[in-house]
C-alpha cells in the first residue's frame, strides 16, 4: 500500500533496488549535468559511501534512494528549469545524508575530489 507521504518516490525506490543500473545511470546523468550542480561533490561522496562494502546496508539503502532520485529522468521539479531545476535532487540528497552523515567518510570525500580533479568519468 503505498501512502501519501511517499507519492513520487516509488520509481527511485523501485531503481534504488537495482545498484548496477544505478551505478551506470548515475554516471551518465552526472557527466551530462556536473557543471550546473552546487553540490557535485557531496553527490559524489554520497555515492562512494552507498558502494562502499564497509557501509551499512541501510546506509547504502538511503544514498541509492537519492542517487535513484536524482538519475530519474522525472521529478518534482524538472531538471531543464534554470536555477529551481535541481532543487529537489538537492534537496533529497540532503535529507539523505544528513541522516547518514557519520558514515560518509573523509575516504568517500578524498575519492569525491579526486574524480572532480581528473575530470566526471566512472570511478
């Protein structure tokens, strides 16, 4: 049964499940939309700690919800809005690892920068 609390969440949740086509979406997405998004690396991080073996699985299950979110080709808020577009993938993300934050670790965050500095390109 599905509430109105989670209206909109089910295809994330659905995706979420399957963490390869994540992990390829994810990638795809990302190298399509890096240079609009404030908070690429904390997208980046998070995603690191969600397939990190180390992670709690439901760490893992919060972070590939909002990866999920984000990859989605539909929203709340459509993606092509100048500046309001990604404020709900911000904002899911957010939610996510605040919730989650202690086991983002400072190794999720250096492999973060690091694909920042080589330039977007699976890692």
């Amino acid at each position: 049964m599905v509430s109105d609390f989670s209206a909109g969440f089910e295809p994330a949740d659905r995706l979420a499940e399957d963490r390869e086509s994540v992990r390829k979406r994810f990638w795809i997405k990302l190298k399509q939309v890096a240079a609009k998004l404030p908070f690429t690396e904390d997208l980046l991080a998070a995603y690191y700690c969600a397939f990190d073996k180390q992670t709690p699985r439901h760490v893992q299950a919060a972070l590939l919800g909002a990866i999920a979110y984000f990859i989605l080709p539909f929203d709340f808020i459509p993606d092509m809005l100048p500046v309001l577009g990604y404020t709900d993938d911000a904002a899911v993300l957010a939610t996510a690892i605040r919730l989650v934050a202690i086991h983002i670790t400072e190794d999720h965050r250096e492999a973060a920068r690091a694909a920042l500095k080589r330039g977007i390109r699976e890692g």
